[in-house]
C-alpha cells in the first residue's frame, strides 16, 4: 500500500475530481500518476484470444459494476487482489449505469486508476463498457441520432482508456420473425458496424477487446442456433482481415438484480449451465472466440460460481451488490492466474509486477498456470461439495448441473 501521504494526496484529488470544477484536469492528473508508476489501463484481447486457441483454461474472469462509491469499491477489489497474488479481473461500467449513477467514463477510470495507486497495485488495469446499447425505444424513433449517440459514446470510453467494450444491440432482435437469421439481423449488422467504428478509432497500439450479444438479459435463454444466425450475419458484414468480436454474451437463466418475490425474497435462479458450456464451446472451436458471459451473477448462490471455470465460461458480471465484502470474496474465491512477469507483453497472459522469477518460457508459464487452476479449482469443488451437501439438506438451492 502507499503511504498515508501519498494516500491521502490521492484521496483529495479524488473529490476534487468527482465534486470539484476541474474534473478534466484532475483525471489527466491522476492518469499521469498511474503511467509513473506502472499502472496502465490495456485491453484484454490478447488472453482472450490464446483462451480461444485453447492455451489456457481453467480460470475465469469477473467484472465488476461498481455503481457508487467508486474508488472505494475498487481499492477494496485491489486490496484482494494483491492479498491473495490474482489477476484478470475487470472494471466495468453500462451505458444505463453512466446515466443513473452520474458518472462518466473519465470520472470511472480516475476513481479505478486512483484506487490503484492507493493500494501499490502495478501493472495493467483492464476498463470495460459494458451493455454499450442500442435503445430499442429510441432506435425505433430516430435510428440514426441513436446509432451516432453511441458512437460518441464510444470515442468517451476510449478515449478515457476503456480498451475493452461490449455492444449490446441484442435489443433489437426480432424474435417475431420466423428465420433465426432474421431475427438476428439487425442485432448481427450494427454490432458489425460499431466494431468497425472501434478498430478505426483505437489507438494504434492497441487492439481493442469488442464484446457482442445475442440475447438480452431477462428474455428467453439463448442457444446455439442463436449464436450461428448471429455470427452468420456479422461476419458477413465484416471487412475480410478486420479482426472481430472477442467474446459472445448469453442468456442462460438470470435477471438483472433477479426477481422479488411477493414476500420480498429474491427468487432463486435457475441457470442453465449445460446451454452456457455448448455456447462456451462453439464460440471458441468455430468463431476462435474466448468464450461465452455470463450477466447476473450477483444473484447467484456461491456454490456456483466454480463450475464457470470448469465449463469454460469466459467471463461472468458482478453487478455491485450490499456489501463489499461480496466483491472482496468475489477477488478471492477464484484465482485466476498468477503473477510471473513484470510487464504486460502482448502475446503472454501476464498480470501485474512479478511476484516470483519470470519462467523461462511460455510453456513454462502455461504449465504453471494449468497446476495452479487445478490446485485452486479442487479447492473450490470441495468446499462447493459440502455447501451443496448442506443445501439439500435444507431445502434450498443446490447449484448444480442437469
């Protein structure tokens, strides 16, 4: 951790930035601080793209929606991460959380990047837009005026280091339709649109990690036939050699926030984890994709939150819940790889500032990582064992598989 003054300089430029008039000038401030000492917002694309070969397995990644009191949720995320020797975890905000909660992509990435040097993290902090959507009320009034909102949107977030970036047109399939294919129409044209939108405007440097979507959060679950209409439509609207989307987001059982029952309880979720695996699958071995996410999970039992790693669900979203020690646990309960080298190469799934020496070789550091996804997910299947055990007894959900 930082020291107290340093902390505490930190602290007053967050305020400063988030109450103050010179917000602008203090998110430049605190981004330079970061860049001096090695922490740098990056995209995610390259790991996602080595899970896609099948170079690596065995982890997953989550992201967090942190919706208030930013900068102290995410010093909370670092602090568990640096306490427990774990990376690829994502901060992330949407479109609808940017309006409600008051906070640009500038004011996020200066709380996130802040808490970062607070809490003495280093290295690569991955940003994320998350549900970049298409309003499906809008859209239907004045398409054009919608589509060059999000693009403004777009050129905010990038501009403010968000180098992953999820399009959510999933709002416009037309599920009256007959054909899959043209149900997922416009969904699969203006995701194609907007990725191109996002290669013309990255930065040179770098590749950005563009997220679709093919079924929207709350609808029918998704299926396989979903995801090759969709895909059929996209890559044919693609320039041939642009590079494409890097992960694929489903539906498979949740809501966001969940349902509440007449008594006040939440409804328990029933996720459809066979559907998710298959899409997982697909998305990889025919679309060279990461995988397939999962939204929701913040209404999720813990006893489920192993079995994402073990049928290759590329990511799942923590929406910020009622206590922070949920997030803290959320950094902990997975270990997604560890730390080997001390700076972010393109072609390696590194982390943050080396922790032990730096193995000699990528399938060295592949081994490793494969030992420690096994030592920690056996971890996790035998504490989800006795928990499920429990359940049964009980009588309340048991997160299993059909």
């Amino acid at each position: 951790m930082s020291s107290n003054l340093e902390t505490n300089s930190i602290d007053t430029l967050v305020r400063e930035m988030v109450f103050g008039a010179d917000a602008k000038d203090r998110q430049v401030q605190i981004r330079q601080m970061a860049l001096e000492k090695n922490i740098f917002p990056t995209s995610i694309q390259s790991l996602y793209e080595e899970i896609g070969k099948g170079k690596y397995s065995g982890f997953t990644v989550p992201a967090m929606n942190l919706r208030g009191i930013t900068y102290e949720m995410a010093r909370a995320a670092f602090r568990a991460a640096l306490k427990h020797n774990v990376g690829a975890f994502i901060f992330e905000i949407a479109r609808s959380e940017m309006s409600y909660t008051l906070q640009t992509p500038g004011e996020y990435a200066g709380c996130v990047l802040a808490a970062a040097i607070a809490e003495g993290f280093e290295g690569p902090v991955f940003l994320q837009g998350d549900h970049i959507q298409i309003r499906r009320v809008n859209y239907a009034k004045e398409p054009r005026k919608e589509l060059d909102f999000t693009r403004s949107l777009i050129k905010d977030l990038i501009d403010a280091g968000f180098y992953n970036i999820d399009i959510d047109a999933s709002t416009l399939v037309d599920i009256d339709k007959a054909d899959l294919v043209e149900q997922q129409k416009t969904n699969g044209l203006i995701t194609a649109e907007m990725t191109r939108f996002i290669r013309l405007h990255q930065p040179a440097d770098i590749t950005i990690s563009i997220g679709g979507e093919i079924g929207e959060i709350g609808s029918g679950n998704s299926t396989v036939e979903d995801l090759r209409a969709f895909m059929q439509v996209y890559n044919h609207d693609m320039a041939p050699g642009l590079k494409g989307i890097s992960k694929i987001s489903v539906q498979t059982g949740t809501t966001h926030g969940g349902v509440v029952l007449p008594n006040g309880r939440i409804a328990d979720v029933q996720l459809d984890f066979d559907t998710l695996e298959k899409l997982s699958k697909l998305a990889r071995e025919e679309y060279g994709m990461g995988g397939a996410v999962q939204h929701g999970a913040s209404t999720l039992p813990d006893e489920c939150f192993d079995i994402f790693p073990r049928i290759g669900t590329l990511r799942y979203i923590w929406p910020q819940g009622s206590k922070i020690s949920s997030l803290t646990a959320l950094i902990s309960r997975n270990l997604y790889w560890r730390r080997f080298t001390p700076a972010w190469q393109p072609n390696m799934p590194v982390t943050v500032k080396a922790t032990r020496p730096r193995p000699s070789s990528t399938t060295e550091t592949a081994s490793a990582l494969s030992a420690t996804s096994r030592r920690n997910s056996g971890i996790c299947r035998r504490k989800s064992s006795a928990r499920s055990e429990r359940n049964s007894k009980t009588g309340s959900l048991s997160c299993t598989r059909s």
